[in-house]
C-alpha cells in the first residue's frame, strides 16, 4: 500500500529528455567513482531512453501524442542534448544502443512549426556527420587492434582463443554499423548529403567498402549508395562537378575490385545511376568513353550470373548511344560476332519479357553497326567468349 501511496510521478517529456542528458554527465564525469553506482545510472539510462521511444513511436496500443513528441523534440536539440547522445552512443549497451538509434532516427522526422529543426541543427554541427562516416575505419581498426592484442595474450597464457571468439565479445563492430545507421538517418537531409559529397569523407568511401570486415563493408555500401541515390539533383551536381576522379576510383576500385561482393554492388549501382533521368548528362558522357566499355565487356565475362545481368542493364546503354564515338563503333564492330554469340545465349534467373525485349534491341543495333572510323588497334583483352 505505501508503495502504491509514494509511487513516483511520471516524468513529462521534456523531463525524460532532461534526465537523460544528466545521467550522460553524471556517468561520464569523473564523480561517479563506484563501478556499482556507475552501473545503476547506467540501468537508468537505458530505461530513460526506452520511455523516450516509447513516447516518440507509442506503445503499440496508443499512437504518440503530437504534443509531446514536439516537447521531446525542441529539448533534445536545446543545450546540445542531440550532440551528446549522438558521442555517447558507443559507450551505450547494445538494446540502449538501438533504442536511441530509433530515437535519433525519429527525431530527424519530427517538425515543429512546420520546421525539420533536426535539419537545421545538424547544418550548423556538419562535425557530428563527420565523425558518424569516420567511425567505419576508425571503428574496425580498433576491432582489429584489440583482436590482436587479445590473441598474443591468449598464447601468452595458454589459452586457444581464435580471432572470431574476440570479436564476439567486442563491441567495436556493432558500433560501427549504429554510426551508420544513425549517419544514413542524417543524409536524409540534403543539405547534409550535400555536405558530405563535397568533402573528402566521400573519398574515404572507396576505402571504407573494401574494408575485411563483412558487416561493416556491407554497411558503408548502404550509406555510399544512399548518398548516391536520395537527393537527384544533389548527386547530379556531384557527379557532374566530380566525374573524373569520381568514375577513375568506381571503375578501378570498385569495377574492376577481385572481390565478388565489391563488383556486384558496384555494377548495380552504376545501372541506377546512369539510368536515372537526373543523370542522364552523366549517363552520355560515361557510355562515350571507350575504357568504360571496356570495363563492361569485361564484367559481361565475369562466372556469376547476377553480375552479368546488372552489367547487360549497363551496357545496352553503349550500344544505345546514338552518337557513339568512332573508336566505340569499331570496338563493337570488331567483337560483333562473339557479341551477338554471347547475347543469343545469354539468360538468367531474372529474365523476363522486358530482359528479352532489351537482348533483341540490343542484338538489333549490334547487327546494323558498321565502321565509322579505322579498328582500333588495341582489342585484344575486350573480346567476350562465346
């Protein structure tokens, strides 16, 4: 009965927030000395940050109220409560991690006012965007250094332990992937995607895709194709403003990657973007050049069948091209019969009606081509077998 008679009072949403910003200080200040007491306001947190989402998202029985998700909204991005959620993410135990992933995500939505105050916030804080992309390298470099030192111990003391015990137990990878996530979250913004496209991080990208860990690779592919897809007339601009050093990294990179996953995110991007009306300048120009198609004859050769599929969507736009450059005629001139060799056969999972209608387009074209200009003497590694 007295715990019913002294049951705390809710707090308001603009409490919740407030509470959760203290427990953050308190945990990180140098006050809080008793692991336990630590551990306490830990438990605290999370929950705190739970009630938050549970506020911003309803509890599956009730839709949350738009008053208090406003309330929610204008007080995390006061007094800087967003930046010190977004730094204090990796210190957060997996389930808190992925409720404030949820919250963060959510925020970006909410308007008050008529206004994404989100959008605006992270305009005049672009180094909070910077630090989420360079938490991929920064992250899985990390992962690795632990790893080793662990296994140098483990023999030291006797103990089998293999590199993928370790990384079980650490943290370092997961982290990695809530950077992501929460970095995909703020790119939903075009001034932000915009941001990042112009500045050097979108270099690193080429680096951060080819990482060794699996997960992490697979999630900077997700924000790189995000960047390069969201905001039309944003990535036109890039592309056109960027393209040679942008398309000498794809194709070298990523094109022409040894690593199966790389070439086949690769190619499938390229058709999506080339294929998209707002890059169609982009488009004209990429399937002009003679060493892009090059590439694309080569990757026509490659063992799997999904990637020969992607890389035909590319390719028919070369033989489309009603103003191909001399060398590019002759190129398909000289390879025109293992070309159309190659097409009669070529068939896969994914064919349907519209495959077969783009194969006979293409074949057609192939089969009208006459030379405009002299063979180009340097063929012989662009010839598909039949």
């Amino acid at each position: 009965m007295k715990k019913a008679l002294f049951k705390p009072k809710p707090k308001t949403p603009v409490e919740l927030v407030r509470h959760a910003r203290e427990l953050i200080i308190f945990v990180e200040s140098k006050t809080c000395t008793r692991e336990s007491k630590r551990e306490e306001k830990l438990s605290e947190l999370s929950k705190t940050i739970l009630e938050i989402r549970t506020v911003l998202y309803g509890n599956g029985e009730s839709e949350p109220n738009p008053d208090a998700c406003t309330q929610i909204t204008r007080e995390f991005f006061r007094d800087d409560t967003f930046r010190i959620f977004i730094l204090y993410l990796a210190k957060l135990k997996l389930g808190a991690r992925q409720d404030a992933t949820h919250v963060i995500a959510n925020l970006q939505r909410q308007r008050v006012n008529s206004q994404l105050i989100a959008s605006q916030y992270l305009q005049e804080n672009l180094d909070l965007v910077d630090m989420l992309i360079c938490g991929y390298k920064f992250l899985y470099l990390r992962v690795e250094f632990f790893c080793v030192y662990f296994l140098v111990f483990a023999r030291w003391i006797n103990v089998q332990l293999t590199k993928l015990d370790l990384i079980s137990y650490d943290k370092e990878g997961d982290v990695a992937l809530t950077y992501g996530a929460v970095a995909r979250e703020c790119i939903r913004h075009q001034a932000v995607a915009k941001h990042v496209l112009e500045s050097d991080n979108m270099k690193k990208f080429f680096e951060y895709i080819q990482l060794p860990n699996f997960e992490i690779a697979s999630d900077a592919v997700a924000t790189f194709k995000e960047l390069l897809t969201r905001h039309k007339s944003t990535v036109a601009e890039f592309l056109s403003k960027n393209y040679d050093w942008f398309f000498k990294e794809y194709n070298s990179q990523l094109l022409e990657s040894t690593s199966y996953f790389t070439r086949r995110y690769a190619i499938k991007l390229l058709g999506d973007m080339l294929l998209d009306r707002s890059n169609a300048a982009v488009m004209v120009r990429y399937v002009g050049s003679l060493d892009n198609m090059r590439i694309l004859m080569n990757l026509l050769r490659d063992s799997n069948k999904t990637i020969q599929f992607d890389t035909f969507h590319v390719f028919k736009l070369f033989v489309a091209n009603q103003n191909k450059p001399p060398e590019v005629v002759s190129i398909l001139v000289t390879n025109k019969h293992k070309l159309l060799q190659f097409l009669e056969n070529f068939n896969c999972d994914k064919a349907d009606d519209h495959f077969q209608a783009d194969k006979q387009q293409v074949i057609s074209e192939i089969i009208a081509l006459q030379h405009k200009d002299q063979p180009c003497k340097s063929l012989d590694n662009c010839e598909v077998p039949c």
